[in-house]
C-alpha cells in the first residue's frame, strides 16, 4: 500500500512589515477632507447679536440673509459686498423674488445709523418685510443682556458672567 509522501513543509513565516499602500491611502482622504473643511471652519460669522425673549424665526418660504459684522462689513449671504454693490443686489434680489423677506443680522456694536440706512436701501429695492435676527435670551430695561429686571442671576444652572 502507497500512502504517499510523508514530507514535512515549513510553516509559513509570519509577516514581519507593515503594508503602508491602506495607511497612506487613509491619510490622503484626511489631508483631502481637512483642506476642503479649513476654509468653511475659518468663514463662520461671529455677530454679537441682540438678545429677545421673541427671538425665534418667523416661517418662511424664503428669505435673504444680510448682515453687518462690527467691522461694518456687508455680508449678502457668504459675499462681502461694498455699499453700491449691496445695494445693486438687493435691487436685483426683490426683482426676482418680491415677497422674499430680509433677515438683517447686525451685531450690538454697529451704529444704529448703519441700520437704518441698511433698512432704507432694502425698502428703496422693494424689500419691505424686514426681520431682526436676534439670539435667544433675556434684557432688561437698560439693555443688559444676562440679568432680570428684578436684579436676579439669570437662570443658567452654572454661574457664568454676561457676554460684554
């Protein structure tokens, strides 16, 4: 009877190196991922905005969102517009859509001569449903924002100090 070779072969030996082709794939999908995010992160607008017990937006099939940062820069959207610029967009704006609604975002240190004059560029274009956007939260009669008006802490759960 033939059974056959009765031959030992050697065990394979384990991998000693890493395979870099995976890990450099990942880091370029990173590098790719983090260059298309660092400008989005980088153009978040930071208004100090006023605080309103009514602060909460109106529904709306559309509307345009125009700020004013403190620098007195015009935003119309993600664009930085100059005075004549904006105003030349608004004109065209409520020519194509009449009962869109401005949603003005100014920050607490812009002059209020500013936001009038803003308010009359938008109702000279046509644009006369006009909304303030303002964050949530608490004045009280002098405009503090952070105290009640019977001098009381605000109702925060932690002690924290009212933005300046």
């Amino acid at each position: 009877m033939k059974f056959g070779r009765l031959e030992r072969r050697e065990t394979p030996k384990p991998m000693g190196e890493i395979n870099m082709t995976p890990l450099i794939d990942v880091m370029l999908v990173l590098l790719v991922i983090f260059i298309i995010a660092a400008p989005l992160m980088g153009s978040a607008l930071k208004l100090d905005l006023p605080k309103s017990d009514a602060a909460s937006p109106a529904p709306g099939a559309s509307f345009i969102a125009l700020a004013v940062t403190p620098e007195g820069e015009y935003l119309l959207g993600e664009d930085k517009l100059d005075a004549k610029a904006l105003r030349e967009q608004l004109a065209q704006l409520s020519q194509r859509q009449p009962d869109a609604e401005l949603r003005l975002s100014a920050d607490q240190s812009v002059p209020y001569g500013k936001v009038a004059q803003l308010i009359g560029w938008a109702q000279k274009a046509g644009l006369n449903r006009i909304a303030f956007v303002a964050e949530a939260g608490e004045t009280d009669e002098t405009g503090k924002t952070g105290e009640k008006s019977d001098g009381s802490a605000p109702d925060r759960g932690a002690a924290t100090p009212p933005k300046r």
